[in-house]
C-alpha cells in the first residue's frame, strides 16, 4: 500500500496540472465568497452584541473602539476556525474534477470505469459531511474546554476529531465513485485514511497553506485508494 508521504509528493507534484489549476481557481473564488457573505453578516450581529455590553460598562471615550476591535478580532477567529468546513464543503462540488485529473495521469484504466455523481448527491454529501464535522466539534467542545488546563489537550482533541472526520470525507470523495455496491469496504485502509486527515487537518490550520490543503487531500486519497486497491506501495 502507498505511503501517505508519497501520495502527498505525488500530489504537490501535480498541482501545475490545468485541470488542478481550474478547481483551486473555482473553489478559491467561491469560498471567499462564502467567506465574505457570512463575514459581513457576523460582522455586523457580533459587532451589535459587543457594542451594547461595551458601551454599557465603559466610557463612551473609547467603547467605540474597544467594541470594533474585539468583533473584528472575534469574527476574523470564527472565520479561521469555520474554514475547514466551508472549503471542504465547495470541493465536494469540484472533487471530481480533482480525482479526474489525478486518475487520468496515474490511473487510466481505473478512470475508465468511474461513475459521476449527480448534483443532488453532490450536494447531499456535502451537507452531510458539513453537518457530520460540526456535530462532532460540538460534542467534543465541552472536554476541549476541560482540557485548556493541559495547555495542548485542547488543540489535539480537536486535530484528532478531525483528522478521523476528513480522512473519511477525503476517501469517500473518491471511493463513492468506484465502489461496486454500498456493503464493499474502501481499500485505503484505517491507518493512512486517519493519517491523511491528521495531514489535512494541520495543512487548514496554516494560512495560505490552508488553500492548498482541500485540493492536496482529494488528489492523495486517489492514490491511496487505487494503489490500496491493487496492493501497490
């Protein structure tokens, strides 16, 4: 079976692809959009809450102020933390344009006999997957805060709940169009699926790499899955 550190080689090396290049332009532009129209709306409700309170309990001198720096610096937090699942949400709609490309340049003969998913299953996946990743950041909230004492429990729960959600988004981005029926297990194995996700999971946390990192996932657990499939290293 392929190592991750070599299906992520191989999937840098192929991000000069055209075919690559157009869905990182597409999703890029649409998730900013997505960014901006959800910004300005949480700008202006988080900007109204912190306003009343601040203006309520410190000298109208400089509440102002105060009041627009923490809704800035709160809402540019919320935006970096919802980021994972808003641009992994738009590549739901772009993932088989990347595993196409991919599977065109490694895996032809597997290419051949794909199955394109239809836009409602599209968008069904993406809401699923979306919904999935916050019940589960949600649930797991409560022991984040618990662990704040630790100083890095916090931050490993949170990359470990999430390295196990993406993992298993990133393969079925690619293994829902292969599968023979829905009883067959996917072939990348528990290990490296949990593996790629931690990867991902980290990549999103950096900025400018984080935009990279959607695309970088789809296009690994490609080969993953075919070089699990056919038992090739």
């Amino acid at each position: 079976m392929m190592s991750l550190p070599r299906a992520l080689a191989l999937s840098f090396s192929q991000l000069g692809d055209p075919a690559i290049i157009r869905v990182l332009a597409k999703s890029l532009v649409i998730t900013l959009a997505i960014f901006f129209a959800i910004g300005v709306g949480f700008w202006f409700a988080l900007d109204a809450l912190v306003e009343d309170w601040i203006v309520a309990n410190l000298p109208a001198d400089y509440s102002d102020t105060v009041a627009g720096i923490v809704a800035f610096s709160v809402g540019l937090l919320g935006l970096w933390l919802l980021f994972r699942f808003v641009a992994l949400f738009v590549l739901q709609f772009f993932a088989e344009e990347v595993v196409r490309a991919v599977e065109a340049k490694h895996y032809p003969r597997e290419a051949s006999a794909a199955r394109s998913l239809g836009f409602r299953q599209e968008m069904a996946n993406g809401l699923r997957s979306t919904l999935r990743a916050l019940v589960a950041n949600l649930i797991a909230l409560p022991f984040a805060i618990m662990l704040l004492v630790t100083g890095i429990g916090t931050a490993l729960l949170f990359w470990a709940v999430n390295a196990f959600l993406l993992g298993r988004e990133l393969q079925d981005m690619v293994w829902l169009r292969h599968r023979q029926d829905e009883a067959e297990l996917a072939p990348m194995g528990g290990s490296n699926r949990f593996l790629l996700g931690g990867a991902i999971a980290g990549l999103l946390l950096v900025p400018f790499a984080n935009l990279l990192a959607p695309v970088l996932g789809a296009a690994s657990a490609t080969h993953l899955v075919h070089r699990g499939r056919a038992g090739i290293a």
